[in-house]
C-alpha cells in the first residue's frame, strides 16, 4: 500500500529469509518475512497482528535496522535506511525505538531506574543538568512518579516496569516506536493501562506507532490501521475498525470469530484456529492449507486486490 505526504515509515515489498537446509549445491530459504508492503503515517498507530512465528517481530526488527533486509525497501521519512550517511543513522536511533514484551528481561536489573532512562540520554551526548531534567519529566509522562528513579526494576510491578520501557523509549522524544507484544505479560487490567498511556502519548507527543500483538482485540483497540499477517505474508491491511467490522480475508474472519470482544474471558488465542485441513502447496495462498473455503485456483498465489480502502490478499473476495 502507497502512503501520502503525511507518511513516516513506509515498507515496499519486504523479505527476510533464512537458510533452513545447506544440501550439496542446493540452498533451500524458509521466508520469515514474504513481500510484505505497508505504511505508518504520522501520528498513527498501525497494528501488526499475527500469530506465534508469523513473522511480525521480525518486520519491527527489520523496520529499526536491528537486522538485515533481503529484499525490498525501507523509507524512513522518504529516505531509503539502508543509505544513511553516519550522521542520518544516528539521527535515524534517536527519532525510533523500540518497547518489547517482557520488561523483566528488557530492563537491566542492575541499574536504577535513573540510570536506564538517562543511558539513551548519555548515549546522545546530553549535558547532566538536561538529562536529570529529563528523566524526571519523562517518568512523570509515563504515569509514574520520582520516587520511582531510585528504585531498581525488581522493586516494581509489571506494569510499571512496562511503563519505565516506555518512558525509557520516548526519552529520546522519537517519532516511531515498534511495541512488540508491550501487554502481552500483564494482567488484563493492566493491559488496558498501558493501552492508554500508548494512546496518550500518541496523541500528547505526536509519536507514530508499529503496535504488535497476537491479539487482535488489543489491537482493536487502538489502531486505526491493521495489517494482519499470516506466515510471513499481508493477508488483508486497512482501516482498523472496517477490518474488525467487517473482516474480508477467511483468516482475518476466523481470527475475529475466535475472539468473542465482549467476553475477554473466553478469549481464545489464535492458535485454536483451525486445524490443517488439506497439504500446503508451495507457491500457492499461504493459508490454502487452513482455508475453510480454499478451492482450486488457491493453489496458485493470490496477488492483493483493493476493496473497500483495503487491501485483501485471496483469490475468493
Ligand atoms: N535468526 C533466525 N534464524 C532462523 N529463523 C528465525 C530467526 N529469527 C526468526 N526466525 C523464524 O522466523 C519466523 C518468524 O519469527 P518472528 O519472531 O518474527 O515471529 P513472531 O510473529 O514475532 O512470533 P511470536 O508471536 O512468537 O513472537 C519464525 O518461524 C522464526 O522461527
Ligand atoms: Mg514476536
């Protein structure tokens, strides 16, 4: 999909694929990433929904440079990442970052929660009078307070150790976070406070949003557009609550079936989906395998079709 003036990010036809099988003479490549296009514009939350494997940390490690593309192309404001010059590069570190899963495993636990918020400022050459400014403002913007700077990561809950990843990620005021999974190790209540403070800080700083999770009710939530992915591949992007509405892939359609939005309790996750019901064909739709409705022609490989402000990859919509 093409963005406009107002696009920050945008990713064209992009692959990643690692070496399964080195036989005598033949190189056999499983594709992480497939041919993947998709934008995020300014101020925009864009949810990246998927299953376990599918690919979708992959895409935000390869959005920051934090591994190598194969194929296609990355634009950060209009230019391509792979020729920054030195300077660009470093400028390209401070305007994104990233907020992972677990922040018991993302933030240093021998370090005070100073320290792991001033260390980006260090990194950027900030004189000490602006960095202790700083990291206490930027606490405060992550719905925390000062008392909490002298503390060490095991002295807090989940959420707010989730809520010093983030603080430690908008330090550096960036333009574009990856979130990967950011709620998926916290209680649902607490899910939903950190929902919040994303959307808050979207809104109150102007920064743009790369939102992953496996739970597409979470991601209903608070992106306007959705890209769902299925191994490696775009199964259908667009505008979020079309997609959650109205769902045009046999995936996508599945994936909301399975996820009841006003009984979170029974949410199932979406590896209950179905069964494999027929052998997967190389070179055909990914999903022909588990396609309730695949028929003959997705044997071969579907390309996207725009319907509705959207684009759906299936040969059956
Ligand atoms: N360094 C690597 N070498 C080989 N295969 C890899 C490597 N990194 C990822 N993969 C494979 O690429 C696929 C996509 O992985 P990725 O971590 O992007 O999935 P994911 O959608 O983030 O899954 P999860 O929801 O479990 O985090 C997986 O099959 C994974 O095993
Ligand atoms: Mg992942």
């Amino acid at each position: 999909m093409e963005g406009s003036s107002k696009t920050l990010l945008q990713v064209k036809n992009l692959s990643k694929k690692y070496l399964i099988k080195k036989q005598l003479l033949k190189k056999e490549f499983f594709y992480a990433v497939d041919n993947v296009s998709f934008y995020i514009n300014q101020n925009e939350t864009v949810g990246l929904v998927g299953e376990s494997g599918s690919g979708k940390s992959t895409i935000g490690k390869l959005i920051l440079k934090l591994i190598k593309k194969d194929e296609g192309e990355i634009l950060f404001k209009g230019k391509d990442i792979y020729s920054f010059s030195r300077k660009e590069e470093k400028i390209f570190r401070k305007e994104t970052s990233i907020v992972f899963q677990d922040p018991r495993t993302s933030l240093n636990p021998r370090m005070k929660i100073f320290q792991i918020l001033e260390e980006p400022l260090i990194v950027h050459g900030f004189p000490k009078k602006e960095r202790i400014k700083k990291v206490k403002k930027t606490i405060v913007d992550a719905g925390l307070d000062e008392t909490f700077l002298d503390r060490y990561p095991s002295e807090l809950s989940g959420g707010q150790r989730q809520r010093v990843a983030i603080a430690r990620a908008i330090i550096l005021e960036p333009d574009l976070i990856v979130a990967d999974e950011p709620t998926s190790a916290l209680d649902v209540s607490v899910q939903l406070q950190i929902i919040n403070l994303i959307n808050r800080l979207k809104t109150e700083k102007n920064i743009s949003f790369l939102f992953i999770s496996h739970d597409l009710n979470v991601v209903g939530l608070l992106s306007e557009r959705i890209v769902v992915l299925y191994k490696g591949k775009i199964m259908e992007q667009g505008d979020g609550k079309k997609i959650i509405k109205n769902p045009l892939h046999p995936y996508t359609k599945l994936l909301i079936e399975s996820l009841p939005p006003d009984h979170p309790s029974k949410r199932k996750d979406l590896e209950h989906i179905p069964e494999t019901f027929r052998e997967e064909i190389p070179g055909g739709c990914k999903f022909y395998s588990r396609c309730p409705i695949a028929q003959e022609i997705c044997k071969k490989e579907p390309s996207y079709k725009k319907i509705d402000n959207r684009e759906v990859y299936c040969h059956l919509v």
